[in-house]
C-alpha cells in the first residue's frame, strides 16, 4: 500500500477577506493620531481691569477631522474670584461669539488624626469646541470685569490669561471605545468564518490508536488534531535527554471499507513538568480534502510507549478530534485523497 505526504499540494479554499476586519480598528486610531499631530497653537493675553484686550491672529479651520478647540485659563491668586468676558472675532472685527466665564481659586489646610496638609482646587478656565462657517482668521477678544478676594475686596491686576487653539480636536475616549468595540466585531467575524464548522466528532481512547468514522466531505477541509500523553509507572527523576520523535499513521477509509489515504510521519515529542510529574506529549494536526461527501472512517495510530533513558513511557490517553468544514485563513498543508488503494 502507498503512503502519501505532505509535500507539493496546497488547499485552494483560503478565505482572505475576514483578515480585512482587523484594519478597521485602526482607522479610529489613525484619525486620534493625526489630531496627536498637531501642536497647538498658544496665546498669551495680560488683562488690566477694564480694559479689552486683543490676542494675536491665529487661524481656525472648517474641516472633516475634528472641530476646532479653544481653551483658556487665567492665573488668579488663591482664595479669589473672576469674571472675564469673552468675544471671538473673525478677520474683519465682527463679533461671532461672545461669553461671560465666572472663575474662583481657593486653597487652605487640613489636619486630621495628626496628620495636616494643604489643598487647592479652582474653576478659572474653560474650553469651548465650535465648527466655523468657513475656515479664516480669528482673534479673541478678553476684558476682565472683576477680581476679587474671598471678602469681595478688590485685588492688584492686571490678570495673565493663556490661552490654546487647536484645529482638529477629537474625542479621544470616544474614538478609543470605537476601536475596541470594532477589535471585538472583528473577532466575532473571525470566530464565524475559522472557528466554526459543519460538524465536530471527539474520540478520547486509553490505547494508542483511535477511530472515528462519520459523514463527512464538502466545502472546506477536514480537520484532524490529535493529542497524546504518556507517563512513567512510577516516579522518576525528568528526562536527560529529549524523546524522539514518534511515527504516527493514518488510515483513511470509505464505506465500502476501501483504503483511501494511508500516511505515515514523525511527529515531534515534547517533555513536560508540573509539580513533580513529568509526561511526555503530542499535539498535530492534519487537513484532508475529501473528494466527495460520504461516510469515512479515520484511524490514528501512535506508538504504545517510549524507552528514553532505560526508562519506559507507556501510553495514559490519546485524543483524536475530527472537524468537517473547516476554513483557514493561510494556505496549509493538505493530504488529498485521490482514489482507492485496494485492501482492508
């Protein structure tokens, strides 16, 4: 009987589209880097009482990516308060927006179960986020009307206010909850397309070969994972040295019980360890493409046990798992069954 390998043949159902998903959480994030990109543009404004005062030209721009963002603070001594008047003009000196921002700044000390400290909390600034009719130049216009301490007394002014423009400001939580819920979309996407198929049979056998046979073919491929484990009968120092590789075989049948695929290859062998316990295990994976759909019976054989070291590994479980309709997202290797090998 023939033996069939793995070289040469690739599975020519590949779904590549779903892999497109995982870029769409990066379009929220690009558009949070590029508004990162910009450096704001800063203004500086030292208000007497009574007095308006001009900031210097700076431009506001009417595009798809963001709003525009001003934002002003002013800097008032602790324990007072503020009233400032704000106007936003465009090129031509008119008046486009006007508001009145009422600010306080306090501070004190606290003690308590011997322990004292200080606090400060304030609310002298605001931020304002618009979208002009058209982009162009623009200044703000800022009077102080009062400054105040915690008596209601007049302080020493003038007042410094700074200020910042930003062109394309974005809500940057929202774009971050964007992109997670789309990451998540996309791994449902993924799940449907690679993770699911027409049919799943598991055999788990206490001997070193199993076998499954099911009704099986179609679009898509066929799925094989076996997975292995041998110990030690009894307690034993770990390995000093790694197992060899083991030869497993399959054995691909039809209903008529005609040989359709005999394969033999040497699988690698791993050593692990938890606790004190050492095993020696297997995981492979095999795809077919089964050239019609029908009844099948699929044999896995492994060897029964391991000699490593005078030690003797003998087999504990061997489970063997049959997926029918399985897609992938990468070509991989594939045993094609291409006709009847005569004998049972």
């Amino acid at each position: 009987m023939g033996s069939s390998s793995l070289g040469g043949r690739r599975d020519p159902a590949v779904l590549l589209w779903p892999l497109a998903s995982l870029l769409l959480p990066l379009l929220p994030l690009m558009v949070l880097l590029v508004s990162a990109l910009e450096w704001p543009r800063r203004l500086v404004m030292v208000v007497p009482e009574g007095q308006r005062v001009l900031s210097a030209p700076f431009e506001l721009q009417d595009g798809w990516l963001g709003s525009p963002r001003l934002a002003l603070t002013a800097e008032i001594p602790p324990n007072s308060t503020i009233e400032l008047d704000v106007a936003l003009l465009d090129g031509n000196g008119r008046t486009v927006l006007t508001l009145t921002k009422d600010g306080w700044r306090a501070s004190g000390t606290w003690a308590e179960e011997g322990e004292s400290g200080t606090w400060e909390e304030d609310d002298a600034g605001l931020a304002l986020a618009m979208r002009p009719g058209q982009s162009g130049r623009f200044q703000l216009a800022v009077q102080l009307q009062d400054l105040l301490d915690e008596a209601g007394q007049p302080l020493p002014n003038p007042v410094v206010v700074r200020g910042s423009v930003s062109n394309h400001s974005v809500d940057a939580p929202l774009l971050w909850f964007t992109a997670l819920l789309t990451l998540a979309l996309a791994q449902v996407l993924l799940l449907a397309c690679y993770g699911v198929s027409r049919g799943r049979w598991v055999q788990r056998s206490q001997q070193a070969s199993a076998a499954i046979r099911c009704e099986a073919g179609g679009p898509g491929l066929l799925r094989l994972v076996v997975v292995a484990r041998w110990e030690l009968p009894h307690d034993n120092p770990p390995l000093g040295q790694p197992p060899d590789p083991a030869a497993l075989e399959l054995r691909v049948s039809d209903a008529q019980g005609r040989i359709r695929l005999q394969h033999r290859e040497m699988v690698a062998v791993a050593h692990r360890s938890n606790d004190g316990d050492h095993w020696l295990s297997v995981r492979h994976t095999l795809h077919l493409r089964l050239p019609e759909r029908g009844s099948y019976r699929f044999r896995l054989q492994l060897p029964e046990e391991f000699r490593v070291d005078g030690d003797t590994w003998d087999i504990e479980w061997l489970q063997l798992s049959v997926e029918d309709g399985r897609m992938t997202a990468w070509p991989v290797s594939v045993l094609p069954l291409d006709g009847a090998v005569e004998g049972r």
